[in-house]
C-alpha cells in the first residue's frame, strides 16, 4: 500500500517519556515511580456513586458544558477554598481531563504568530498545544535548585506579540509553589495590557507544610483574563476517569467551549454524577488530601535518608525531585533508564521537560503509592 508522504506538524515530538519509562518500567518488572498515578484505589463511596449513576440511566451524553449539579458543586468547593464564585452556568466548563482543558484555552486565544511564554521545566502537553494552534512557546528556563521565577527577567520576554503567560502551581515535575507575592508580582506585570493568563492548578490540593494554595481564584484582578485549569484525578486518586475543569469569565468560557464541543464535547456522564453526589457529601475529603500526600512524601524521604541521592525541596504535587550528582554524572534519560533496568525502580528524567533539555542531573519520583511500595523502591535506591 502507497500513502501519500506527510509534513508532520509536530516533527520534534515522539512518545512521551511517560509511556517510554512506564513500558521500560514493566519490561524490567521495575517499581513505577516514573509517571503520576496512585496504585492505590480511590474511596470505595466514590466508585459506589458511579455505579449507582449508572444504574439510575446516566449513561447518556451529559450537556456540553458539564451536568449542571457537577458545575455547581465545583462552584461552592472554589468559593470555600478561595472566596470567589463563578457562575455555574457560564463561567464553568467540564472536560475530559485537564490536559483538554488546556489544549481548548490554548486553540481559543492562540492565533498564528502568537507568542505564549512557558516556564520550563514544563508539562509536555504546553509546547506542542500551542505550536498546533499556531503560536510559538517562548520558553523561561527555571533552575535548580529553588526553580523560582525571577520576574523582572521574565518581563523582558514580553513584547507586542506576546498573547498569554501559562503558569502551574504547584508545579510538575518540581513540586515548586508560587507565593502571594509572585502572583501580586504577575498581577502587575500584566495590568493595564491585554495579556490572557492560562493557569494550571490541577495540583491545588496537594500542598505541604501549613503552606496555601495562591489560585488565579484569590486575585480579583487577574480572574478577568485567566483560564484557571483543574482535574478531579488527581484529588480523588481517579486519573483514569478524565475529569477535568476549566474556570474563567463568561467571554472567555464562550470561547473554550466553541473549540471544546469539537474536541470532546461531553465528558462520561456517570462520572460527573458520581463526583457531584461525592462531593455534596464528601468534599471535606478533597480539603484533607495534603495531609495525606505529605505523609506520603515525609515516608519517601526518611526511607531515602541516608542514600546518596539529595532530596530538592517539594511543597506540593506528588513528585519529589533527587540530585543523583554524587552518583554518576550520565545524562539523565541514561541514569534514568539504567535505574530501571539495573536497580528495579523507574523514574523521569527531569531534562526531558525542557524543549531543549537541561542537565542538572537531577530526576523525579511519583509517591502517589501505597507505603509498602516507596519502602520496596527505597530500599532498592538505597544499594546504589
């Protein structure tokens, strides 16, 4: 059979170094701490309402923007965690998954030769969605080991053609937080110009140490012109249902949900049954989560004490990044992949989050797992 030949639009993008390390992982019969899910189950009350969804006939499409009772308990839990309330109805928007949520805000306010600036280390999805819809990343580097952003230099980078900033806290891969002072910082940064804010904050429930989540939410002079980006995945440990959210004034959600009717247009209707009746009975289990990931991620580094990895501060997500330095000074995909298939243990090489990478040998470790397997994984990392 002939095809016709094809111009990738995308000729730089291969698999994901997530299904590389994960096929690695299992070919090796290594421990999967390389890509960001629980292998423990969600709460058996959750399942349970899903199911009961199910056979009470939700089972057909659900409307565009999200079952109405889903988006009205999404607004009471941001107006709890954050003071501010968006309309269910038009300010709102289900999707399957974050990562739509993002690809949606991105084609709705990209237009060809816009520049989109993006803080590296970075989520994989950024850079490709905004290539797609026509723009060009332009990319600020953060650095070990704080990862924080000098705003004065990042300021520099805007220019006339400059469409939107996309920011993440806390931030994946390096479980880095922005402060109230970075966003009053990026609240003047962008007043008084027509800059759109896409931020990403799927990880807004997992955050340590007496720290607060700083959403887009807590800043009325920023809610204007921000897409604020969540997942129920990660909150209820369910990252295979694809439930995601997007929040952002009425002319904004206008827009995402002409591109999102024609990328998904409805999400499983029985999971957004079943999230709303959890919530309506259980949201206190949502606002309880750090306490439950940073016991998690305490475990991880006393089983680590002692190895000849170094820690590099996480206030949230579920990743924890480690300095392999006083280990070997190979490049982090080869320390990586040999850590899979020498020592049993699989991981993500930070540089693979840069578009051009960036060796600081340094490599993240999901604890999202039971205890019994971070104590396995350890006590393999601990022989190297």
């Amino acid at each position: 059979m002939i095809s016709p030949a094809i111009s990738s639009k995308l000729p730089w993008v291969g698999t994901t170094i997530f299904s590389v390390m994960s096929a690695l992982a299992r070919q090796n019969k290594a421990i999967n701490l390389s890509q960001g899910f629980p292998d423990f189950p969600c709460d058996p009350q959750l399942t349970e309402y899903v199911a009961r969804a199910m056979r009470d006939g939700f089972n057909q499409y659900a409307p565009m923007p999200g079952l109405p009772t889903l988006c009205e308990e999404i607004s009471q839990l941001v107006k709890a965690m954050y003071g501010y309330s968006y309309d269910p109805a038009t300010e709102i928007t289900v999707t399957s998954g974050a990562s739509e949520a993002l690809y949606c805000a991105i084609t709705a306010i990209v237009r060809d030769g816009d520049e989109v600036i993006v803080l590296e280390p970075a989520y994989d999805l950024y850079l490709p969605a905004i290539e797609l819809a026509g723009g060009i990343p332009v990319r600020y580097a953060l650095n070990p080991p704080d990862y924080r952003i000098n705003w004065a230099h990042l300021k520099k980078l805007i220019n006339p053609n400059t469409r939107a900033i996309l920011i993440n806290t806390p931030h994946n891969p390096t479980g880095t937080i922005l402060e109230a002072s970075d966003l009053s910082e990026l609240a003047a940064i962008v007043r008084d110009t027509g800059l759109f804010i896409i931020s990403d904050e799927v990880y807004e429930h997992i955050i340590f140490d007496g720290k607060v989540h700083q959403s887009i939410a807590c800043y009325p002079e920023l809610v204007g012109r921000s897409f604020i980006v969540s997942s129920f995945g990660k909150s209820l440990h369910t990252t295979g249902w694809k439930v995601g959210y997007c929040l952002a004034p009425p002319q904004l959600t206008a827009e995402l949900r002409k591109v999102h009717q024609f990328v998904g247009f409805s999400t499983s209707t029985p999971f957004q049954q079943g999230i709303a009746w959890y919530l309506q009975n259980h949201r206190d289990k949502i606002q309880g989560i750090s306490a439950f990931y940073q016991q998690k991620r305490d475990l991880f580094l006393k089983l680590m004490e002692g190895s000849r990895f170094r820690p590099i501060p996480s206030s949230g997500t579920y990743f924890q990044l480690m300095s392999y330095a006083a280990i070997s000074d190979e490049t982090e995909l080869a320390f990586s992949k040999r850590l899979t298939t020498e020592y049993g243990v699989a991981c993500i090489p930070v540089s693979v989050f840069y578009r051009h990478g960036s060796e600081n040998q340094v490599v993240r470790f999901c604890f999202a797992k039971e205890d019994e397997t971070l104590q396995k994984a350890a006590e393999k990392l601990q022989k190297i």
